[in-house]
C-alpha cells in the first residue's frame, strides 16, 4: 500500500496511460507469445528483449485476437491507489490507444468498472497530443514527445514499471521536460514536483 502524505490541490489535468502504467500488458503477453512460439524458435523472449514500442512479429495478435484480453490485466503494484489519491486532488483523465478494434476499447472499460475507477473518464485516442492536459503519465516515449511537442508548459512523467528497455529511448529534446518513475511511488512524488511551484 502507498503511504500517501502530500496534500497537492495545483490545478493540473493529468493525462494516465492504461498499459504499462495502470495495468500489466507485457508480462501475459510475452507469457502466451511464449507458449506459442517456443517449439517454433527454441527461445523464450523476455521482457528484457522488449527494445521497440513496436512489439515482435506475431505479439500483436495476441492482444489483438484475445477475448478479455484487456479486461483481465493485472494492475500493477500501488496503481489503483496511486491513481484514486491523485483524483481526489486532480482532473484525471485515462488517455489510452484502443483504436485498432472494438473489443480492446470495451476490454479497457471493463477493467476500469472491475477496479471502481469509472468516476476517472477515459479518452480513447489514436493521437495523444490532441488532448488538452498539463501532464501525461506513459510508458511511451513517441506520446511522451508528442505531447510534450504540442504546447508550452507540457510535461511528462516516463513510466517504466518492468523494466522494459524500449522506454528508455526518449528524444533528447523532450527530456529536459520529462521526469522518470519506476513505481507509483515514484510516479506519485514526480507529480507533486511538478506541481509545486518553483522557487
């Protein structure tokens, strides 16, 4: 459980990824793609071999073609928490891709009702960056950048809570307005530093 102490009442929109921040996609998905593929390969991937948002041939399916594949994800350690605190003092809005079928869009909001979260809207887009909001919280580094490229004073919060190594490639140019967290703890305190006023 978070210990939360901060009281933070700055007015900012947060803008909270679903996968890899929320909720595990990477370890079932691996898992499944393993049992799949392994007699064809001869290799177990891991999430350490996760070096390009764009997933390995034949991963994508799997969460493409899954039934409940969304609704079933963990969440990950603190996240419900984490997330529940940060409602209470912000506007936050779950911003997640779920464009590419019908079923992903329905399977995420079935996590959210199965988790209590429904007073949290959720936006699906294809484009980040065409929502309006002071900080996003994802494990991608092109909606980081996006975003962070779509007006001043945008910030974001680099997520990586399995250590994948694809959400270290981060543009140079965005990081002086980025921020890392490798837990809801972290994510948590990274927020508040964005929000307090500089001295």
């Amino acid at each position: 459980m978070i210990k939360l102490q901060r009281r933070v009442t700055m007015n900012k929109v947060l803008l909270v990824d679903f996968d890899g921040v929320m909720c595990d996609m990477l370890t079932p998905v691996i898992a499944i793609y393993n049992r799949q593929h392994y007699h064809y390969t001869g290799e177990m991937l891991s999430i350490k071999d996760i070096t390009d948002w764009v997933l390995p041939a034949g991963m994508k399916d799997i969460f493409m073609h899954t039934p409940n594949f969304f609704a079933d994800l963990k969440p990950h350690e603190g996240a419900i928490e984490g997330v529940t605190y940060l409602a209470r003092h912000f506007k936050v809005y779950f911003v997640t891709d779920a464009l590419s079928n019908p079923n992903i869009a329905r399977d995420k909001l079935r996590w959210r009702e199965n988790y209590e979260l429904t007073n949290i809207p959720i936006i699906i887009t294809g484009d980040k960056a065409l929502i309006n909001g002071d900080i996003i919280i994802d494990d991608a580094p092109h909606h980081l950048k996006n975003f962070i490229s779509s007006g001043s004073g945008k910030v974001g919060i680099s997520v990586d809570l399995k250590g994948a190594p694809y959400t270290q490639k981060l543009d140079q140019d965005i990081k002086p307005f980025i921020k890392t967290a490798k837990s809801w703890d972290e994510i948590l305190d990274r927020v508040y530093e964005f929000s307090v006023p500089f001295k």
